[in-house]
C-alpha cells in the first residue's frame, strides 16, 4: 500500500486530519486497531468549541451536529448553595460552545469520510512503525489482528493512536521528555434517562466536592461526580449516587435535581499529560498521543484537532509550495497552544474539587478564585476566552 500521509488512529485527530489532507488533495489512509462498531460506540461526552463547530460545518460534516447537538451561551459556576452564570457568548463577542458527543462527531467523521471513497481499516493489529530516518518510512499491520502482514510506504507517520499506542514509543526515550500529574482524585460518570434540570451546564465545588450536571439529548443527562479514582464502581449503588449529586448541586434557592433511571456508570482517573517535541524524523503525534487533560476545561478533543489543523497547514505547505519550516515547527507551534490548554484544564480541576491533600488555606484560596471569576469583568473574560477556544493567529 502506498500513499502520502499513513495515519495511525480512527479518533479524533486522525479523522479530522484525513478531512482536512482530503480538502488539501492529499491522500492518506487510517488504521485502527477497533472495530468500526468499538469507535462508534465508545461513549463519551464533548464539548465543542467554536471553531470546532465552525470546522465540522466547513468540513460538510455539521449536518447532525446543527440538528442534534446543545449550543450554550455560557456555563454556571456554584459553590456554597450559590449559583453563578459566566456569559461566554457576551464575554467573547458572540461565540458559543456545542454539546455534542465525542462518539457523534466521530460517526459523523467516519461515515463521511467512506462517502468521500477514503480509506479505514478498522480491527487491526501488531501496528509497528519503521524507517522513521528515511525518505520512506513505513507502517506495518496485521488486517483483522490475525492477517497476513501489510504495509504502508508513505513520506509521512502521523501517530493519533492515544496514549497507550505505539506511535509515541517510536520517539527514542533519549529524544522525549514526558511530563505528567496524577490527580488524587477520579470522576464517576452516569447517563440516566431525565429531563433538563438546569438550560447550561454546572461545575459545582460543594458538600464531598465537585459535581458536573451536563446534557445529551432532552431527555438523557450526563452528570460526574468526584469520588477516589482507585474506588469500585460497586460500591456506588444508584441511590448513593443520586444522594450525592443532591447534595453537590443543591442551592439556597429551592431547586431540586430530576432524576431518571441510570443506565450507564463508570469511574475514570484525572490526569495531566504532555509529551515533548510531538514529532521525530518523519513521524508526528497528535492528540490523545502527545498530551492528555483532565476533563474539567473540557479541552481534550479539541486540542487533538487543533494539532492536525497545524499539521494540515504544514503539510499543505509542503507538498503544494515545497516548504519544509512549517513541518520543521509542529511540535513548537501546538505546544505553546497544548500548555495553554494544560493550565486552563488544570486550573478548572484544582478550583473546582476538594483534594484531602491540600490545606484549608489552600481550599479557600479555590473559593477566593470563584468568587473572583464572579466579581471580577477581567477574570470573567479569561475563563471564557479559554473555555471557548484561543485564537489560532
């Protein structure tokens, strides 16, 4: 097999980068070690930022996402029984962010992108990189994890397979730097089948600590509550979950949370994560690849393609004006935007959860931080700006 971009990873970075090189003319095939079900199905949450949502309209792909997704004109802040509205859309000049599923947006990527003739293959397996130093390096496979093995000559590796794929490992341990936090602290996630409680979502640092009360659907809500990472999932029965969820969200005010059946639940880890440079030789990484954040600033998926849309640029760049600088600079430009992205998500975590570590000092300084964000026009405006999305130029 032969093409120019061999793109390693059926996510986000990976899908948008193979829309994009498309557009550009520039050819590229996905692997991905899931199946084409295992992508559409793995729930979880998104958040769209504003020129996310502008990029899936210009791709052709933001048909459903207009029709389905939730836009919100700003997020509430609570603490002490208090709620707070942080105005995005007024604070930023009129943009919003998008609800949408992360597993939507890439049904939604994948069934364009077979419409468009490109080429997926999903459910592969033994993925190994090689000749990274030459003119030609290559992606090996295995189709169907069992297969004869195949390979892709390309001029260009891009690694968008996650953390625990192989594309970063190709970077030699002399040539990496890994920076990471290990948060002391996990979410328990539900869906439950419920109207709206609340018109926008709600990051509570109240009672055990934080809550998050957010939307899928008019009648299906996604809501997290902090608990320990390490706990098990079955030790939190449903009326557990619900009492804490009441008690995190409950205001001075009267207000009472909906509750619905639940029917999904799981326990994730915090973490922070970012790999440095994001490219050697011909290989770059990407996304979930090169850096991970906590889910809090809600920046994950758009952070993955913030990298391809520079990657785009590099390559096009490349191939349509023979200018090897952009490339050259890929990991120096989505770095500077990837720590940004690490202090606005790590900034949220650490305002917005109880850490049994931390001192009472410390915790009121959090509510100090919120209340600032409440009082405060300037304070107001950076969160806003960072939670929607920083400019690219």
């Amino acid at each position: 097999m032969r093409t120019q971009v061999g793109i390693i990873g059926a996510g986000p970075a990976g899908l948008f980068l193979a829309h994009l090189l498309h557009r550009l003319g520039i050819g590229a095939i996905v692997i991905e070690c899931r199946s084409r079900q295992a992508v559409e199905e793995t729930v979880r949450a998104g958040v769209l930022e504003h020129w996310v949502v502008a990029l899936m309209k210009d791709l052709g792909l933001g048909e459903r996402m207009m029709r389905e997704g939730h836009f919100h004109d700003g997020i509430t802040l609570q603490w002490n029984g208090e709620r707070h509205h942080v105005d995005i859309q007024g604070l930023t000049g009129g943009k919003r962010v998008a609800v949408y599923a992360q597993h939507e947006v890439l049904k939604d990527l994948i069934a364009g992108r077979l419409a468009q003739g490109g080429e997926i293959v999903f459910g592969v397996g033994g993925t190994a990189i090689r000749d990274l130093d030459t003119g030609h390096p290559a992606i090996d496979f295995h189709r169907d994890g069992t297969g004869a093995l195949e390979t892709i000559r390309c001029d260009y590796v891009i690694g968008a397979d996650g953390f625990h794929g192989p594309a970063r490992q190709a970077i030699p341990a002399t040539h990496r730097t890994e920076y990471q936090k290990i948060y002391p602290f996990g979410w328990l996630g539900i869906l439950t089948k419920a109207p709206l409680s609340w018109p926008e979502l709600i990051y509570t640092n109240q009672g055990d600590g934080f809550a998050l009360l957010s939307t899928r659907s008019p009648d299906v809500q996604r809501m997290y509550i902090q608990c320990d990472p390490a706990g098990d999932i079955a030790n939190w029965p449903d009326a557990r979950i619900w009492e804490q969820l009441h008690a995190r969200l409950a205001t001075n005010g009267g207000w009472s949370l909906t509750e619905g059946p639940i029917f999904q639940k799981g326990i994730i880890p915090l973490r922070s994560f970012v790999c440095e440079p994001m490219q050697y030789g011909r290989l770059f990484i990407a996304g979930d690849a090169a850096h991970i954040v906590p889910p809090t600033g809600a920046k994950g998926l758009n952070l993955a393609v913030a990298d391809v849309l520079v990657l785009s640029r590099a390559l096009n760049a490349h191939y349509k004006h023979n200018r090897r600088d952009l490339l050259d600079q890929y990991s120096a430009t989505c770095l500077r935007r990837v720590w940004k992205a690490e202090r606005f998500s790590w900034y949220m975590t650490t305002m917005l959860h109880r850490n049994d570590l931390e001192t009472e000092f410390e915790r009121r300084i959090h509510f100090a931080d919120l209340d600032l964000v409440c009082t405060s026009e300037a304070s107001a405006r950076s969160l806003a700006e960072n939670y929607v999305g920083l400019p690219f130029d």
